[in-house]
C-alpha cells in the first residue's frame, strides 16, 4: 500500500483518479474517520471491498459527487431537501433510488435505497471532479474497531488496498444516519 500526504496525492490527483476510476481500493479520510473506497460503479471494486472488509451483504453508502447528482438519483421530497440542504457535513442521508443503474448493484444489493454523504472536507472535491460516487465505508473488518491512523491499520486489510491518503490522526465519529426512505425521518448517531 502507498500512503500519501494531502500534497503528494494533490500532486498525482491525475494518476490517483485513474486508479480510482480503473477499480483501485484505496483509503481516505473525510470529515469523520478514515474510509474505505472506490469507484461505486465498480462492481468488482465493490465485491473487494465487501471481502476485505468481511461484511455481510448489507449497502455501501458513497460520497456523492454533488447535490445534484443526489437529485438527479435519489427520491427527494420536501424533508429529504431538508437535510440535503445541511450538506456538506457529517451526515449520511439514505435515500430510496429512482436510478438503480447510479451505483453498481453490489453497492445497494436488494435495497432500493442508497446511503449517500457529501463529507465538509477538501476529499469532497475530489469525487466532485471524479464525477461518480465513490464508496465510502469504515475502515475495519465487520466487527471491529475502526482506523483512526495509518499507524492502527489492520494488516489483512493493508494488504489488499492500492493507496492511502494520510491525514494524521482522526479523532472523529462515524457520521449520522438519517433515514429519510420512509414516511417518518430516524436520526441515529453512532459512536
């Protein structure tokens, strides 16, 4: 795995973006812990990523490459644009899909809902000029404690990532869930 610091990835964002879009697995951070992705488009990224991390088949959220494109693939109505309008930040939104065809079917399996994120951090604008959703999940084995460093990474999942982009410790918590699928809003913090 190569790590990379903000300035070094600034300075192959060209080549990263390629990786990214040719199927690399790579970690990045975000405004609250380090996350595990790809390009969700990816089906066989997506699989890798699902082995690596040795989750049962439940969704991946993305970060989504603008508020546009949520409007574009998701179901918003009054409450939903609501809380789209409090993004960027620490929220994942999930949002019943009107375009299944957005992510790879490996991404949201059977669900019919998608867990979208527009993180208020500078990695935001990079998946703005990728253009695409890109997976954003923990980065543990199901189960287990999540990253907060390169120096606590788990070597089984080291081993199968192309890069990483380090940004020091992250103190943070995982985002907020709010689930707007349904009639009712359900807010759930995480710890």
């Amino acid at each position: 795995m190569r790590v990379l610091t903000k300035d070094e990835f600034e300075l192959e964002k060209e080549l990263c973006i390629d990786a990214i879009l040719k199927g690399a697995v790579f970690i990045h951070p975000t405004d609250t812990i380090y996350g595990l992705g790809c390009n969700a488009k990816d089906s066989k990224a997506v699989s890798l990523i699902r082995d690596i991390k040795k989750r049962p088949p439940t969704p991946f959220s993305v970060i989504a490459p603008s508020k546009a494109w949520i409007e574009e693939n998701c179901i918003v109505d009054k409450k939903a644009d609501e809380w789209i309008e409090k993004l960027p930040g620490p929220y994942t939104l999930i949002l019943r899909l009107k375009n299944k065809d957005c992510v790879a079917k490996d991404v949201v399996l059977d669900a019919g809902s998608l867990g979208v994120r527009i993180p208020e951090h500078w990695f935001s604008r990079i998946v703005g000029e990728i253009g695409i959703p890109v997976v954003t999940t923990s980065v543990n084995e199901a189960g287990k404690k999540f990253m907060t460093s390169a120096d606590d990474i788990d070597s089984h999942i080291e081993h199968h990532v192309d890069f990483m982009i380090d940004e020091g410790i992250k103190d943070g918590k995982p985002s907020t869930i709010v689930h707007l699928e349904g009639k009712e809003v359900s807010v759930k913090h995480r710890h």
